[in-house]
C-alpha cells in the first residue's frame, strides 16, 4: 500500500486515474472551477503542477469517484471492512478464531509507531503563504485548507491512544488573521476536537493542536470516519493504509512523518476570531461567526510535497464519494447502535443533515388491528440523539410491511411514506433545539426545530400522478407543477418577513380548503420558482430541505392543534428563500471563461471531457 502521497499519485496515472496539468494556473477561483468542471464530468484527478504564487504541486479529485476511491484503498479495503465488524460485534472472533487471526494481525499493524528518526516533513520549515493559497469560491474570507487532518490530544489522558483526528475546516487568509502567524479553526458542535479545548480552557491553558495535510489517502479518510467506540482514528489510518501511523513529538505537538505539510500551534481559551465566509456542502455560503483561532507555531513540508485540496459546494461533490465510502465501510454499524433500525440514508442531495431517511421496525403491538407508528418513534428518538445525526431538521420514518423497502430510492421510499401517512397523527415537532452550524434556514446558529414523518400502515391514498385542479390557478399562487407523486410545487410572492408570510400562507390554506378536499396530494411546497423546483428530484431535495425549518415553515390546510399535537389535510412546506438565509454558491463567469484554455486541442486537459 501507499506509505506517500506521491506513491498513490504515480499508481493512479500509471492506471489512467490522474493527468498532470502543466500550465499555470491560479489558486484564486481558477483551480476550483477546473476541478468542479472535471468532478461534474466523471474525469480523472488532478494534478497542478504549476500553481500561481507557490512552489508546490497540488492535487484534487482523487475521490472523485466509488470507483477510483476503491481502487485506491484495493489491499486494505477488506481487512478494515472486518476489523469494523468485529468491534459492531465481538462474538464474531470468538465464533470463527481461525478466520480471524487474520484480521488480528491487521489490528496489530494499525497501531501507531513512534519514530524520532526519518522525519521528511520537517525537512523544511515554511511559512502559510507558501502554500497554495487556494480560494474556491468568489464571497470565501480567504484561502482555506479543505482536506486537512486535525490532530488534538485529552489534556486529561494526554497521548496519540487518546487523540481525535477530524475534518475541520482552517482559513488561511483573510479576514483578521495575523498573516503567517494566525489561522483560523472552524468545528462544529459535537466534534471531539471541542471536547478537548474544553478540558483545555477549564484547566486554564492552551489546547496544542497540529493540523496534517497530505500523506497516505487512508489518512484524509481516516479524519472523517464515524468510527465504533473504541476504535481510534489514528489506528484506523494505519488499517486503511496499510502500515502504521508514523508520528513525532515536537516542541510537545504531536507531527505525522507521513504527511506532506504540518502546521502546529495553540488554541488560547476565549480566543476567537471572525471566520469565513465559505462555500459549504449546502450549496450556500456559511457567514462569518467567531470561532477559535490558532496561534502558528510552525509550518514544515516534506521534499517535493504536495498539496491535496478538494472543493465543497452543492452536493454531488467529491466528500459525496467520501460519504458512500463511509457507508460500506461502516456496513451495520447504524443496526448495532440503535436496535431496531434497518437503515438510516443522510440525504446526499439535500445537504446531508437536513434530511434523514430511516427504516425501522414495528414490533411493540403486534396484537392491535389498528396499525400505526409506535415502535418506530423511539427509534426516531433514538436516531435524533445518537452523533451527527442529531443535526438533521427532517426525518422520515417507516418500517417495511409486505415489500422490502431502501431508503436509497428516494422517490419510492417517499411514494411509500405519504400513501401511508395520517396528517392528523404522524406530524411531530421538535423546536427550539440544535440543528447544523452550516444550516442558516434556522433562528440563529446552530438553532432550529426538526420534525418526524412517521408512516406505518396499510395504504390510505392513491398519490396524483398529475397536478390536482384544486391547485390550478389560486390568486397569487401559480405554476401549480408535479414534482412526484402526492408532491406538489406552487410558485408565491417573494417572502418578505414571517408575519407577512403567515398572512400569505392562510391565504393559501383557505383557498384550498374552499375548493375541497385533496387527499392525493399530501404535500404542497411553496417556493419561489415552481420550475426550477419541479425539474429534477435533486432540485426538490436541496431548496426543499435547506430552505425551511420545520417550526416555521410548515403549515397545513385545515390544521388545528389537539391537545398540543398539531395536525393538517395536506402538509405545506414553505421553501421561499429567506433574507436571513446564507446566498446560494454561483462560479464567476470569467473564472469560468479562463479555464477554457486548459480544455483546447493541444492543452493538458484538452480532449479530456
């Protein structure tokens, strides 16, 4: 397996995975909307071999697609696919031993080795504007590291067996970072680096932090992996890659030999500064907010390091590929943690947090002819209070009866959910609790409601396979178009405020409910462009579920409270964009025109697409 970066490099040209760009190109926008054009594309990886402002090479896309992240992890694929198994469920070694010396010998190589010797990315010391500065989006605050791995230790249970390597992201420039000597940290609530700065700041003292760029892909995959309790990242990245983990300690920050770039420094308790803006995997830019910043200790690169870099903008995009990769590793993890569940499908196309898929099981009475969800809203409980998943604002629950059912067939699983759903019953709201920090459709950050569809039962409707002409032509509300069965779209005036927009929507509820019952038509999505939002399921998914939160934005014709239970005939969601939500990702057009030149005949990426 690949103990470098260099080496995967080389693998996956030698294999037909990679191109070499040789021309200039400029870190400022330009290397992001090549590598956005070659992603869309289903292309190659890249790499930069000559990027404005900096002597080093760049390389992005190398997840770009299941295909080529497989063939990148080939050897090791398996052996880390049993050794998550067996920590879901340790009986397996007891009842198959000899089948399992195997995987404890993996085990055994994925432990940490430290090294005082052989240390090539301390090789040279640097400073943060050496590096490629690489600005993905026109309104970004800066340049940012978008493939970072931060290292942190328990300052209580100091140690690399007690660390926590994640995926957060770091701005670079910008804003009012002290260049070269100041870099911004941004995490998200239940992160475990937030863990230990808050044993730091209770302790008084600085939280020691490296951030790891580069080295062995297992690595960078390693920072985002929900691994079982137990199973460290570190030891991890030494399964997935092959070999162990080789790490340093200098001046007490902990330093992988592996990586291409190192940067250490401290997190101050209190010490915050403004971060971002960022074009972030909602499709929106995530606004400035205070968050902790890190006092630059050093910066080391190895010989010839390169720079590994992805862009992060409205799903489908490569940490899409990092996410499937996740889910086939991870297999039943979801099962073991909450008994019950058969499946839970983070909705790629909406953001991932926004919107869960679940299927549970209904067992608690088996003996009641009436059937309806039970079982399945403790699961729900569960799944709205276990890790990431207790970001989500919308998720939607069943267990399957008579059919098989996969919450990855997203228009079925859906068609399933609403032929069966009582709006009367099945509606449950969560407010004033914790959603995404990147999620602005909320009332502040982090703040937001969340609600539970639960569905079970026999069939109650069937779902219009055309629009209703109950929704044809209501005053002020047009382009009445199917988006699915049972869904529909209906253009409105521009949202102003919530008080104008309540007005707005009982004008609507009214107006249906004058013209009659609609029971094959259970949800109706207000928005500002009825074509837009009909014209694929992914345009539905996304403004849908990253437009609205739940609290605010529901509303139901013929709704009525019954004893704080809130009930409806036909579910409104209303996905306007609002003023207070962060502006949509759109490239810049003469970025877009640049890049041109690297696609004609003759050019490193001519012939390409």
């Amino acid at each position: 397996m690949y103990q470098n970066l260099e080496e995967c490099i080389l693998d996956l040209e030698r294999h037909g995975h990679l191109v070499r760009i040789r021309e200039e190109v400029d870190p400022y926008l330009e290397m992001a909307a090549i590598h956005l054009k070659m992603y869309e594309a289903g292309g190659p990886a890249l790499l930069f071999e000559n990027v404005k402002g900096s002597k080093f090479r760049a390389v992005s896309n190398l997840f770009g697609t299941i295909e080529r992240s497989k063939f990148i992890f080939r050897s090791t694929w398996q052996a880390a696919e049993n050794i998550i198994a067996m920590r879901n469920d340790p009986m397996k070694a007891l009842k198959q031993p000899f089948k399992n010396i195997e995987n404890g010998f993996a085990a055994l190589k994925a432990l940490p080795a430290k090294k005082s010797t052989s240390m090539p990315v301390t090789a040279q010391e640097i400073s943060i504007t050496d590096l490629p500065l690489i600005q993905s989006w026109p309104m970004d605050g800066g340049a940012f590291v978008t493939l970072p791995q931060i290292y942190s230790e328990d300052p209580d249970k100091p140690g690399i067996m007690n660390s926590n390597l994640g995926m957060y992201r770091v701005q670079l420039t910008g804003n009012e970072y002290e260049v070269n000597k100041e870099i911004g940290l941004h995490y998200q609530i239940h992160r475990g680096i937030g863990v230990h700065q808050a044993k730091a700041t209770k302790m008084g003292m600085p939280l020691k932090v490296s951030c790891f760029v580069g080295g062995p892909p297992a690595h960078t995959l390693s920072a985002v992996m929900p691994l079982p309790e137990g199973l460290s990242e570190i030891t991890f990245a030494g399964l997935l890659s092959g070999r162990r983990f080789h790490y340093s300690y200098i001046d007490g920050y902990c330093v992988s030999n592996d990586a291409d770039f190192v940067i250490t420094g401290d997190i101050y308790p209190g010490d915050t500064k403004p971060e971002g803006p960022f074009g972030d995997h909602l499709g929106y830019y995530s606004l400035i907010h205070p968050f902790p910043v890190m006092k630059v200790k050093k910066v080391y690169a190895k010989p010839n390091a390169i720079w590994p870099f992805t862009v992060v903008g409205r799903p489908p995009q490569e940490d899409t590929s990092f996410g499937q990769l996740i889910h086939e590793l991870t297999g039943d993890a979801i099962k073991q943690e909450i008994p019950g569940v058969k499946e839970v499908h983070a909705v790629d196309a909406a953001g991932v947090h926004p919107l869960l898929f679940a299927i549970g099981s209904e067992r608690y009475t088996p003996y009641q002819q009436v059937k309806q969800p039970t079982e399945m809203l403790t699961i729900a409980n569960r799944i709205l209070g276990t890790g990431q998943l207790s970001l989500a604002k919308y998720l939607f629950i069943t267990a399957e009866e008579n059919r098989p059912l996969t919450t990855h067939d997203e228009v079925d699983f859906m068609t399933y959910i609403l032929e069966r759903i009582d709006l009367h019953r099945d509606v449950h709201f969560y407010t004033n609790t914790t959603i995404d920090t990147l999620d602005y459709s909320g009332t502040g950050l982090n703040s937001g409601s969340k609600v539970v569809l639960a569905a079970y039962g026999d069939q109650k409707r069937e779902l219009c396979k055309e629009v209703p002409d109950e929704l044809k032509d209501l005053r002020e509300f047009e382009n009445a178009r199917l988006i699915m069965p049972g869904v529909v779209s209906i253009q409105g005036p521009a949202f102003t405020d919530y008080a104008c927009a309540q007005q707005q929507l009982q004008n609507l509820c009214d107006a249906i409910q004058a013209r009659g019952p609609i029971p094959s038509c259970p949800m109706i999505i207000l928005c500002d462009d009825s074509t837009f939002m009909s014209a694929s399921l992914q345009n539905f998914l996304w403004a849908t579920f990253t437009r609205s939160n739940p609290s605010h934005d529901i509303y139901g014709v013929n709704s009525y409270y019954e004893n704080k239970h809130w009930g409806c005939d036909n579910l409104i969601i209303d996905a306007r964009t609002k003023p207070h939500q962060a502006p949509p990702l759109v490239p810049d057009p003469t970025v877009e025109k640049n890049i041109e030149r690297l696609f004609v005949k003759g050019a490193s990426l001519g012939g390409i697409l």
